[in-house]
C-alpha cells in the first residue's frame, strides 16, 4: 500500500495528470502575463505615449476612482477613451475566440475546426453587410446597431444549421459539418454579392470590415460584449470535464454518462452565440481561433480544464499584439488585423505541419 | 498483475446488480421516409449471468455490435426489454447505466495527445460529483486516482502512465482502454471485438487478461468476437447471431459445432478439440467447399 501512495505521489509530479498546482501556475503566469501585455500595448499608436504619462493618467483613476477628461492632457483621452477600450475589446475577441476554437475541436473531435466552420459567423457577417447596404449605421439606446444586425444574423443562421443538420431529434457530427461548410459558401455569396453592389468606397470599408476589424467600442457598447464573452466563457468552463470525454467519441462519452444528443445541442448553441457576438463586434479575424488552441495544446496538454482557460488568455494577447502592430505598422494608416493575425497564424501553422508533424495533434 | 487485489475495494453493488436479463429484444435503426424497414435484431431473448462471460458470435452484419450498444444503453430498443440487474434499462439514466456497464468499442483513435492517465481517469467521469459551479480542478479524490492506478496496474500499463496515447501500439493502446473501462468501476463489461486488429501475442495477452479479470474483480462479460476459437476458449456461454435472431445459445462444445457453424456462416470447417482445453477449436477446411 505505500508503494502504491508512493507512485500515486510520482504520477502527480510526471505531469501524466493535470494538478491544482500546474493550473495555478500556468493560469496564474498567464493572467499576469495578459496583464503586462495590455498594459505596454497602451503605448503604441498612431503616437506614442510613454509608459510614464500613463502612469500619471492611471493614477486619478485608480486614487478617486472617477476619471476626469477635462483635467487631463489630450494623450490620457485618446489613451482611456481609444486605445483602452479597444485592447479590451481585443483581449475579450482574441479570447472569445481560442475558448470557441477549443470546444468545436473537441466536440467535432477535428483539430482543424475553428469557430467559423459551422457558418455562424458568415449569417453575423452577413446582417451586418446588409446593415451597412441599406445604410443602418445609427445608434439605438446609445449602442451601436450594427452588432445588433450580426447578432441576429448569427442567431437565424444557428436556427437554420439546427434544421438542416439535425434528424429524428439527434444532431449528428457529419451532417453538423455538412451544413455548415454549405451554409458558409451560399452566405458568402450574398455577402459578395453585397459588396459587387455597393459604391466602391463603401464596399471597400465593408471588406476591411469583413477581414477583421477592431475598432475602439464606447464603453457601454463593451460592456455589452464584454457580459456575453466572459459569460459565454465562463460557461464553456464548466464543460471543460464533458470536452475531455467527448474526446473520445460519441459512443464512448455516451456510456460514460454523457447524455451526447444534448450537450452537443448546448455546445453548438452557446458556441454559436459567442461567435456570432465576436463577428457582429469584430468582422472575421481569423487564424486566432484554430492556431492559438493548437499551440497551447501543445505547451500544456490536452485536459480542457487547463487548455481551455489557457487558450483563452493566450488568445487574448495575441490578438491584443496583432491589433497593436496592425495599427503602428503602416501608421497613420490602419491594416485590418486579420491581415495580422492570418500573416502570423499561416506561417506558424505551417511550421507546426511541417517540423513538428508528429506532435502536431 | 503487480498487485493483489482486495476484492472490497472493486465490488460496488451486490450480485443482484450484475446480471443481464434480455426479453424479446427486437432492434431497426430508423430510417426516415423509409417503409420496408428491416429489424436488426429481433426476438431475442437470455439472461448473462452475474460473473460469467458470454461470447456473442455470428457473421458480419448479425447485429453483434448493435446489440452490444443495446445492452450499453447508447440505443433504445424498438421492442422489449433489457434489465441490468433487474432494472429495466429504459428506466435508468445515462449517468446510472454508466455505473453498471462499461463498454470497450471496437475502435479507439485520439486525435489529441492525452496521455495515459488522463485517459484512464476519464473512466471516473460517471462518478464525479456534479456541482453547479465547478471549473473541475483537482477535483480528482483519492479513490478516483486509487481506482485509476488499480486499473492500470490490473491491465499492466501503469508504466505507460505519461506516454501519449496516440504513441502507443494497438495493443498497448486496446489495454489503456480496457484499463479505462474497469476504472468505471461497474459490475458489467462489454467488450466489441476486443482481439480485432491485435497479433496473436497481444491476443493471447488481452484473452488472459479479461479471464483474469473476471476471476479477480467478479465481473459480468459480454464480449462479440469474429474469432470463433476466442469465443470457444474464453467464454462460459457463447451467443450465436444470425441475420439479427438467436441461432443458439449454450456452451461452446453446444454451439461450436460444425453443423451449428454451417447453418450460421452457411460454410463447411473443420472443428477438432483443442489439445490442451478440451474445447472445440475451429480451423479453415482444404479447399473450399459450400454445402
């Protein structure tokens, strides 16, 4: 029997099994980290505002807990008012994103699925280009409403894949896919058939939208999302056990208690929520989803309960990183970051693929 | 196999918890739309009794593997009932079969890098608590990780602990999954072609393991096998399938004769006595003849 405690006590420590420790750790070191990155991103812009001004714009701020635009200088608005709440926007895109990435590539048991393949995200982009054809652009209850035409572009998308794909009650993985890949190329159509009518200026803002776009949100606008990232997430948390046990295939999770029909139900429905938030916020950023929860499988395993909330942050400063350089790389002029993170993310999968093919999954 | 086994510690429900009781089983997989619906399976009805191993045998397309998922509970018959234990099936939930069956499907392909460990503790998932808010976290109680490691060591892969599942060999990986399936800690296992893909080393080492097993934990066994011989040496009872009915079911010097296997398979062959069991051992004739 001690010999037994005693291999127990060596299985926790070989990193064969995930521990509080290893996740206190590396979630601990990636908050911190996420941190840091937000906070040196906050410098660099169209211009540069060093680390010393933010400091003592920061500090009324934390000191009264009230921000006072007028006694300040033009460098602490454009830092709280623009930059902040774009990186915040980005950290919860970014985010949104790799949790989304991990939980369709668990649950469609494919490490190539990202969260645009179920065609979600093309019914958000859609309802936001015929927001902007028709010329909708206002606001309503000091939100914006484009977001709110992606949203239920997303939503009726997620209705029609249901319909499509489900059969006798039961939602079955390939025709899931199946549908979604459809649905995506007939969308993609109208989308394009959008822009091909649009003036050409017009059109142009359209398809740097639809490559992924950040933009500095108000906060009310933020807050909103920010209530269905951290929500949708923190949701995606609790299913972290069930995603370990989906990996192993339908029929085995079912005769290990899992009740697949609905879970797979919730995971779709949530997963589709969140992604047609991210789009309708954000356009179609694309690579953060399907690269960052490859490379951080890699780093920490595959538990969800460590890979999920990992993926999470990790894809919360990439994101933050690539919006950073897509709006200093060419300043004054902004790239869409989806350029970025497609001209990061490709090459990176690349190298996964090619050197490291045999640790790649 | 390293360590000897307190039998308190594997036996989690009392006898009446581990017999199968099958009555007028009849299965058809829905097809929508489509009228002449053929039954898979139809009619059946036995009992496995608690400790035993039952082999079901029959040609491709009997319905083995359906009525292995039958008596996993991942199907709900058309017609009958199946009781675990004297509980009707259609009666339990997900989560209550889970803690009376443990199913070994014929395949396993991860296409993450789990490892070993990992996979086999995901065999304690039926008895994690369920709580309403929980990121699951070293949640792991100590009977989880000692039921883990009694797995592993019972099926020799405690060693293997760190390595990645999709590094392992087929027959490796077939033991981590069995190893997973006992961590369940259920009375019953099912066992889909558990010798399939496996060289006659690892065949013999998963045949002996599963007799052991039985022997050791007192488990009920279910297992399907195309190879008669298996099915002949290793199992008390053998079921024998065809076209979805009950051909015969007894013991293996009842059903594997040769005039059972050809009205079964349709094909003459050669049935002899094993030289050190006793029991008939099955071999393919010269030349082929069809009756």
């Amino acid at each position: 029997m001690e010999s037994s405690a005693g291999q127990l006590a060596q299985w926790k420590h070989s990193g064969a099994i995930l521990t509080l420790q290893r996740w206190l750790a590396i979630i601990g070191g990636l908050a911190v980290a996420s941190l840091a990155v937000c906070v040196l991103c906050l410098q660099f812009g169209a211009t540069r505002i060093e680390m010393g001004t933010i400091a003592l714009a920061l500090r009324p701020l934390l000191t009264a807990g009230e921000f006072d635009a007028a006694g300040l200088g033009a460098s602490a608005i454009i830092m709280v008012h623009i930059r902040l709440p774009r990186i915040l926007a980005g950290f919860l895109v970014g985010g949104s994103l790799a949790s989304v990435g991990v939980a369709l590539q668990a649950l469609l048991r494919n490490p190539l699925a990202d969260p645009y393949v179920l065609g979600v995200s093309s019914g958000a982009a859609l309802g936001v280009s015929l927001a902007m054809l028709f010329g909708i652009g206002t606001t309503l209850a000091l939100l914006p409403t484009l977001p709110l035409f992606g949203f239920v572009g997303g939503l009726l998308s997620l209705i029609l894949i249901y319909r499509l794909a489900q059969s006798q009650g039961r939602l079955p993985i390939q025709s899931l896919l199946l549908a979604g890949v459809i649905l995506n190329a007939i969308l993609t159509a109208f989308i394009m058939f959008i822009t091909s009518i649009m003036e050409p200026n017009r059109s142009a803002g359209l398809m740097a939208w639809l490559m992924g776009s950040l933009t500095a949100p108000g906060y009310a606008a933020l807050a909103v999302f920010a209530i269905y990232a951290v929500g949708g997430v923190a949701i995606l948390m609790q299913k972290t056990q069930t995603l370990n046990v989906l990996t192993l295939g339908e029929e085995t999770a079912r005769s290990l208690g899992i009740e697949t029909e609905r879970v797979k139900k919730q995971l779709v429905g949530l997963t589709a929520l969140l992604t047609g938030a991210v789009v309708s916020v954000s356009g179609m950023i694309g690579f953060v989803g399907m690269v960052v929860p490859h490379a951080v499988r890699m780093l920490v395993g595959s538990d969800h309960r460590l890979l999920l909330p990992a993926s999470a942050l990790v894809g919360g400063m990439f994101l933050v990183v690539s919006d950073t350089i897509a709006r200093t790389i060419l300043a004054p002029t902004e790239i869409p970051v989806g350029i970025v993170t497609a001209l990061a993310g490709g090459p990176f999968f690349l190298y996964l693929l090619l050197w490291r093919k045999n640790r790649m999954m | 196999m390293t360590t000897p086994l307190p039998s308190t510690s594997v036996a989690p429900s009392g006898a009446g918890h581990r017999g199968i009781h099958v009555e007028g089983l009849s299965f058809r997989y829905d097809a929508a739309g489509h009228q002449a619906r053929v039954w898979t399976l139809e009619g059946l009805s036995f009992h496995v009794e608690a400790g035993e191993i039952l082999g079901i045998a029959g040609p491709n397309g009997s319905g083995k593997s359906s009525l292995l998922k039958l008596l996993a509970g991942l199907m709900p018959p058309s017609e009958g009932h199946i009781r675990l234990g004297g509980q009707p099936i259609t009666q339990l939930s997900q989560l209550d079969i889970a803690r009376v069956v443990a199913l070994v499907p014929q395949d396993y392909v991860q296409v993450f890098p789990f490892t070993v460990a990992e996979t086999v503790l995901m065999g304690r998932f039926p008895h994690r608590p369920s709580r309403l808010w929980s990121l699951g976290v070293g949640e792991e109680t100590e009977k989880d990780l000692a039921c883990a490691h009694q797995a592993m060591s019972d099926t020799d892969v405690w060693a293997l602990a760190d390595r990645l599942v999709s590094d392992l060999s087929g027959g490796e990986r077939q033991r981590v999954v069995i190893a997973r399936a006992l961590a369940q800690e259920s009375a019953i296992l099912l066992l889909d072609e558990p010798t399939a893909f496996l060289d006659i080393n690892h065949q013999i080492e998963i045949c002996g393991l599963i007799s052991r097993l039985r022997c050791e934990r007192q488990l009920t066994v279910v297992l399907a096998s195309h190879d008669l011989n298996v099915a002949s040496q290793y199992c008390d009872r053998v079921l024998m399938l065809k076209e979805g009915r009950l051909s015969r079911i007894g013991s293996p010097d009842d059903t594997i004769r040769p005039d059972v296997l050809r009205m079964v398979y349709g094909c003459d062959v050669v049935v002899d006595a094993h030289p050190q069991t006793g029991r008939p051992r099955v071999t393919m004739p010269m030349g082929i003849s069809r009756a």
